[in-house]
C-alpha cells in the first residue's frame, strides 16, 4: 500500500479531527468567557470586601476618637474636682470641702492609663498625652503640698501658695494640653469621614460595572454552548461511522481482536476471537481477566500485564516470555500477544487492542531448543570453572568469558597458542608438547599445569580436552575445560610435610627414650655385679636417666592436655624473681659444662603476678635451656627482666645459632624441627617452644621471638601482666613435706610384678609393713586380710580395673577408712575424674616422684591417727 492510501485507509478510522476542530472553534472561546466570569466574580468580591472592611475600620476608628475625647473630659474634670476641692478647704479650713480632692487621688492614674492605652493607636498622640500624664502628676503633687500644709496647721502658708497663681498655672497648663489633643482627634476624624464617603461611592460604582458586564459574558457563552451542540452532534454521527468501518477491518483480521474500555471489559471481539479463544457474543461486558486465563509459570496474569502496560504507559507492547492460557473447554494453548491503546479525542485512554496469536506449535518447537541449550551450557558450567574452544589444529579461535576473567588476558593475547604466555614457564614445554601428541593422535588431553591468575598468582589447574567431530569423523574443534585444583595441591603438599614431621617427630622420640635405655641396662648390670666402689655413681646416673625420660613423657603430657584444654593452672600471687632464681639455677650446671657466662639482670623489687610457679618455672627452664642448646662453647646467655607499663617483660638472648628467617614464623610448631644437628647432640625432643607458647597464653601473656638470621643469635621475649598484691596475700612457701612418724601397712596392686615389687622394696626400705597383689580379685582379697591403712591401685589391670576395685574396697568394712590411691600410666583430666568418681583419694602418674611419695605417706599416718583416735 502507497503511503497516500495508507494515509487515506487511516484517515476513514480517525476521527480526532473533530476534536481538534472543537478545541480550536468552541474551546479557547467557552474557556476565556468562563474565565472571564471567574475573573468578574472573584472581583466584585474582593472589591466588596475591601471596601466593607474599610467602612469598618474607618468605624473603628472614629469610635476610637470618641472614647478618646470623652476620655480626655474625664481627666480634666478629675484635675478641676481636685483643684476645687483643696482650694475649698484651704478658704474655709473646713475638711468637708476635702471629698472631691479625696474622690479624684484613687481614679486619676486609672484614667491617665486608660488615656495612654486609646492614644497608643493615633498617630502623633503618644508624646501629647506623656505631657498630660506629667502636667497631671505635677498638679496633683501642688494640691498635695497645700493640703498637708493646711492639714499640718500651716494654713496661712497654704493659702499664700494658692494665692501665688501656681495652681491656676498648672492646671491652665492641663487644658492647654487637652486642647491640642482633642484638635489632632478632631483633624483625623474629619479625614475618616471623607475616606469612608469615597469608599461607598467607588464600591457603588464598581457594583454596577460589574453586573453590566457579567450579563454580556452570560450572553456570548449562551450562544457558544449552541454552536458547541451542534459539533457535538455531527461529532456523534462521524463516530458512529468510523467505528462501523473499524469493525468491519477488525472482523476480517485472522488473529483474534479484542477490544477492551479503559476499565478492561471486552468491549469487542472478532471471529478470530470466537475460533481461537472460543469468546461469544454474550462476553461482551466482563473483565478481560475472567475471559483470558493465563497458567504460565510466573505468578502475574500476562495478557492482562500488557493490557496495564499499554493503558499507563501507551506505545506498543508484547509479551516477551512464553505464555499459556486455558480456554473455557479446558483446552491450552500458548499464544503471542499484542496490545495497544486507543487514543481518544482527549488524549485519554479508551481502551485497549489486544491481537492474540496462537503460537502453540512454533513455541514447543522454540523451548525445546532452548531446553537443549540450557542443558549444554548447564553441563558445560558444572564440569568446570574455564570453558574454551580451538579449531581443528588445537588454535583458539573463539573468545572465552572466563578465560579472560581467570587470566585477565584479552582475546587478542590469548587466541592462537598465545595461551602459553598464561602457563607457569617451567610447564610450558611439556604441556605444549602433549597438546601437540594428543591433537596428532586425535585422543582426549589431560594435563595439570600452574596458570597465572588476573593477580599475578599461579595456581595449579587440571586441564580436559575432547575433540568434536563432523558426521564424516574428520576433527572439527575441540572443547576444553579447566578446573582449578590449586586448594587441592595445597592440601595434598601440606598433608606431606605434616606427616613428614610426624615421621621425623616418631624417629626422634624413638630415640631420645632409647637413649636413657642404654645407661640403665648398663647401671642395673654394674650393680648385679656387686661392685659397691661405683654403686653411688652408677645410681645417680641411673636417677638422672630416669628423670629425663619423666621430664619427656611430662612434656609429651602437657601438650597434650594443653592441646584438649585440660590443663589445670595452680594460680596464686607468686613473685616472678623466685621462678626466675630457680630457673637459672637448674641450667646453671649446663651452662657450666660448656664454658658459657649467663648474664642475669632483673628488677630490685618484688614482681608479682597471677600465675602458676611450676609451669611458669617451665617456661623460662625450657627457654634457657634452648640458649644453652644452640649456643656454642664459651658463648654468653643473657637473662633479664624489667617493667613495660602494666607488665613485667623477660628476655632470654644468645649469640648462638639463630634461626633461619623462612623457619621463623613456623617456630612454634609441634612437630616443627631445625638443622637437627644439636637435637640429635643434646636429647630433646623439640617440643619446648610449642610448650612455652601454650604455657604462657595460658597466663594471658604473650612471647615473641626475633633473630637476625643463621649465625646472628636470638632473643626470646616473655610478657606477663602484673598485679599489685598486698603482704597478706603472699603466700610463703612451705618447708619440706614431713615423713611418716610410725611404719603403715600398704597394699600394692598392680599386674606389672616388677613395678609393684620395686615399689614394695622402696616402702619397706623406709620402715613399712607391705603387701603385693599382681590382679584386682587379689587384691580385694588381700585387703580384706591384711587391713592395709594405705591402698596403692593400678588403673588398668587384666582382670578387673582400678575403678572396679576402689568400688569394691569401699564396700568392704573398713573400706571407708583406708586412704585409697590411684597409681596409673594415665593421667589426663578425663582419667583423673574417673578416680575420684570410683572413690579414689588421690590420683598418681608413674613414675611417682619420691618427695610426692612422702608427702602421702605423712598424710596417710595423719588420717590412720585421727581414724583411730575416734575409735577411741
């Protein structure tokens, strides 16, 4: 169709013409009359008003002037009462004459008030009537002077005064006043008079204008509603024809038209609507909601979405996502909607177009590839974080979103084999090699190889790649994926070096509790000899030997029980140069064996904190010792202490080895170990610092070390918090645990027949009556025939524990008497719970150290003393 008969075919369905022709004719005309009527109106009103409220004001104000006045006689008159009657009594000595004077003092301020108050409003009256005010009170003060004088006996002086003429000049003075006011009054009441005669005849005037010309106004827009009704009119028959002809065009439409009013009722459907949508005619008048029902996945109505869409923001819509809907016989089907507005004459919404298009088997045939592409770009974003694709020869040619956010190369540096540039250089040629061999041998690739991240990082990625082949089975790309596993490797590095160290930690431990082994076997095989000449150095080495295998497990023991949170702090106010003293005393000894000078320099005063003697005593021990170990011969070691604001500071220095800067952040790790060369020298199972780190949190401080390298030495720093302890609160340290006053009789049970012979020997060295059982049944035997005062219980024993008997012996007579020990290998806290819940008095580790056995031995022969003492 030419553009001129598309104008034309438009032109027999647009009837906005005619709006137009009634805006431009009738509207501005109706519009400005009618605005002129406002105009007029309002007018008259204001002009109403303003003039009223002038004749009222100007009412006011004349009434104003007349209070003044009137006000202003009072007062005179007030003034010339008082004058008469002070002159009366002065002539006449007689106080009758008095009442008028009297009358006027109590009433003259209120009236001068009362003046000031009504000329406060006048122009140019305030400083007339302040002038009165003060004639008034000048007057009033005259008469008062002549009145006393009279009534104090001096009336010859007051009638000299009167006879002076002051009183007559004062109250001349009065008057003179009074008639300059009254004449200003007079003045603007004259011009009120004259303002409010003008105001009547403009308002009169301007009553009269204004009807005039509201009458003429009334007549013109008479006369354009007529011509108004007459367009009107031919408006209505142009309308009806044009909506015949729209009717006929949409009845020939294949695709379902529908109308609707701007409420959304169908206003009108064609026989496409009744083929498609199966609408009749008695539709007609119902929302378009009930008649269209869409089932689509979402929630919203999406036919009617358009229809709102196109009513409030006009233009053309579309629905642009499948839609479904279910017709009156319950059939479905998908459909292609399109809506419109009508335009009426004012630019108002009248309704919508909305052409319907049954699109049921193109959108099946539409989803269903998009189902397949979904389900590849799925695949495609579960199998990997980098998908890429190359042609046949293995070159990139297309771009690859995530390659380039991982890489941060452009296309341009990546395409070709420029993928290589993004490869760590150490794994370039093998990966390029086996890229080239898997492309040649037309057989899936797979390579792991260290990928330069945006960031500069590398990252270990595993790579996959498939060949895509064409119908013929010739190559026609490839399709790789990356995945990166950098997290993985870590971990799997990590898990080596973790059992690397635990391997070399089991090899070392192995060895330092083996070595005490060699020394005892070797002791014990000297004294079978009977060679009493070397028994007393034979048995200190072998009390030395025993004590460092202890101080092992014990340290094995405390990290541990560190780790699980099952350490129990003694904590008391200790003063820290105690702990310190005797922490260098135990290493001074080995100081001395190699020659070095342990420099020690601490505060003069006492320095308290909150803290356990024994672990804090291990601390700097181990802290010490560890100077010594790695510091060579005739080397110095300094030890010094001193006050950092709300802390006591302790620093342990060396010249010795130092520590190599990579190992020094991992310094605190259990299974961490050096060079291994002093270690494996001097015994240790390098423990000691992951100990001191753990010990000294524990007391809420913090350590810190710092060396300048191999060969530069070190400088371990402790940092504590002190307290400020009063002199009660020391606590003094105890003497020496007292022995046993009197020989007890003890029962040993244990399965190891040599630990509990060897304790029975120990026992009956030192004066006691001892038994043994080597089980638990014999045990609880024994105690019912022995009556032991003191009970020594293995835990774990083959035919029964030590929990079953320790509940055994309780039930037995006596049983609750007897003191009732636990002497075990296990000593955690979950153990010693255990003992005490059985009905253990006291919880012992092996090996028992000999000052603790003396101390429950006292302790045994006290509780047997009181036992016996209540018996009696």
């Amino acid at each position: 169709m030419s553009p001129q008969n598309q104008d034309r075919f438009i032109d027999l369905f647009d009837v906005r013409h005619l709006a137009r022709n009634t805006r431009l004719g009738l509207d501005a005309p109706i519009h400005l009359v009618f605005l002129l009527l406002v105009v007029l109106v309002g007018l008259g009103g204001w002009l109403a008003h303003y003039h009223t409220r002038l004749l009222y004001e100007n009412q006011a104000q004349v009434s104003q002037t007349y209070r003044l006045l009137a006000q202003l006689q009072l007062v005179m008159a007030t003034a010339v009462d008082a004058e008469t009657g002070a002159r009366g009594y002065i002539a006449t000595g007689r106080e009758a004459y008095l009442d008028p004077y009297r009358a006027a003092i109590p009433v003259v301020d209120a009236r001068l008030a009362e003046l000031s108050l009504l000329a406060a409003e006048h122009e140019n009256q305030g400083e007339l009537v302040e002038l009165l005010t003060a004639r008034v009170h000048a007057h009033f003060e005259f008469l008062n002077r002549i009145v006393s004088s009279g009534l104090g006996g001096a009336r010859e002086a007051a009638i000299e005064a009167l006879r002076s003429g002051d009183g007559k000049q004062l109250l001349d003075g009065i008057r003179d006043v009074i008639d300059r006011v009254t004449e200003r009054e007079q003045e603007l009441l004259g011009e009120r008079r004259a303002l409010a005669s003008r105001s009547f005849r403009t308002a009169d005037l301007t009553g009269l204008l204004i009807a005039i010309s509201g009458v003429f106004l009334i007549v013109v827009l008479y006369n354009l509603i007529l011509r108004f009704e007459k367009l009107r009119n031919r408006s209505t028959l142009e309308i009806a024809n044009a909506q015949q002809r729209f009717e006929v065009a949409l009845g020939s439409i294949g695709d379902a038209v529908i109308v609707t009013d701007r409420e959304g009722r169908l206003a009108y459907c064609n026989d496409g609507c009744r083929s498609t949508l199966q609408l009749q005619s008695q539709d007609l008048g119902r929302p378009l909601g009930e008649l269209i029902t869409s089932i689509s996945g979402g929630a919203s109505d999406i036919p009617g979405s358009i229809v709102r869409r196109a009513i409030e923001e006009g233009g053309i819509h579309r629905t642009t996502v499948d839609t479904e809907i279910r017709l009156s016989d319950g059939s479905q089907i998908q459909i292609d909607a399109t809506a419109a507005r009508i335009q009426g004459h004012d630019d108002q919404s009248q309704g919508v177009v909305l052409v319907v298009r049954d699109v049921s088997a193109r959108r099946e045939r539409e989803r269903e590839l998009a189902r397949s592409h979904e389900r590849f770009r799925s695949l495609v974003l579960a199998t990997s974080q980098i998908v890429w694709t190359t042609d046949a020869e293995g070159r990139v040619r297309e771009d690859s979103p995530s390659w380039r956010a991982y890489t941060g190369q452009t296309y341009e540096q990546w395409s070709g084999f420029g993928w290589l540039d993004a490869l760590h250089a150490g794994d370039r040629e093998r990966t390029l090699f086996g890229w080239k061999r898997a492309i040649a041998e037309q057989r899936p690739f797979v390579a792991e190889y260290r990928l330069r991240r945006a960031d500069g990082a590398y990252c270990w990625n595993v790579v996959r790649a498939v060949p895509v082949r064409d119908n013929d089975g010739t190559i026609r790309e490839w399709i790789g994926m990356n995945h990166d596993i950098d997290s993985r490797k870590r971990a799997e590095q990590s898990q080596r070096d973790e059992g690397r160290r635990k391997d070399e930690f089991i090899a070392l431990l192995a060895h330092e509790l083996r070595n005490p082994l060699a020394p005892l076997r070797n002791g014990l095989e000297i004294l079978k000899s009977r060679s009493e000449s070397d028994a007393p150095r034979v048995i200190k080495m072998m009390d030395s030997q025993v004590a460092h295998m202890v101080r092992l497990i014990d340290d094995l023991l405390d990290v541990s029980r560190i780790g699980q949170g099952k350490l129990e702090l003694r904590l008391e106010c200790i003063d820290l140069r105690l702990v310190l003293s005797e922490a260098v005393d135990s290493v001074t000894p080995r100081a001395a064996r190699k020659n070095q000078s342990l420099h020690v320099k601490v505060l003069s005063g006492p320095m308290w904190v909150h803290g356990d003697a024994v672990r804090l005593n291990q601390v700097f021990t181990n802290l010490l010792s560890n100077a010594i170990k790695y510091s060579g011969a005739s080397e110095e070691i300094w030890l010094t202490a001193e006050r950092e604001g709300m802390r006591y500071l302790v620093s342990v220095r060396d010249s010795g080895q130092g520590i190599a800067t990579d190992l020094r952040p991992r310094i605190w790790d259990l299974f961490l170990q050096g060079s291994g060369q002093i270690e494996r020298a001097e015994g240790g199972l390098g423990i000691g610092l992951t100990l001191v780190k753990q010990l000294v949190e524990l007391h809420d401080g913090t350590v810190e070390v710092h060396s300048d390298g191999v060969g530069m030495g070190s400088e371990f720093t402790v940092r504590l918090p002190l307290v400020s302890v009063p002199d009660s609160d020391v606590r003094t340290p105890s003497g020496p645990a007292e022995t046993a006053t009197r020989a007890l009789r003890i029962l040993v049970i244990d399965d190891n027949e040599d630990s509990a012979e060897s304790t029975a020997m120990l026992l009956r060295l030192r004066g006691h009556d001892v038994r043994t059982a080597f089980r638990g049944e014999a045990g609880i035997v024994e105690f019912a025939r022995f009556g032991p005062e003191l009970v020594l219980c293995d835990i774990r024993m083959p035919d029964m524990t030590g929990y079953e008997v320790a509940r055994r012996v309780r039930s037995l007579k006596n049983g609750r008497a007897v003191l009732l020990v636990a002497l075990t290998g296990f000593g955690t806290q979950l153990d010693r719970e255990a003992s005490v819940n059985a009905g253990f008095d006291q919880h012992f580790v092996k090996p028992v150290d000999p000052d603790a056995l003396m101390e429950l031995l006292r302790a045994a022969a006290e509780r047997t003393a009181g036992t016996s003492e209540s018996a009696r």
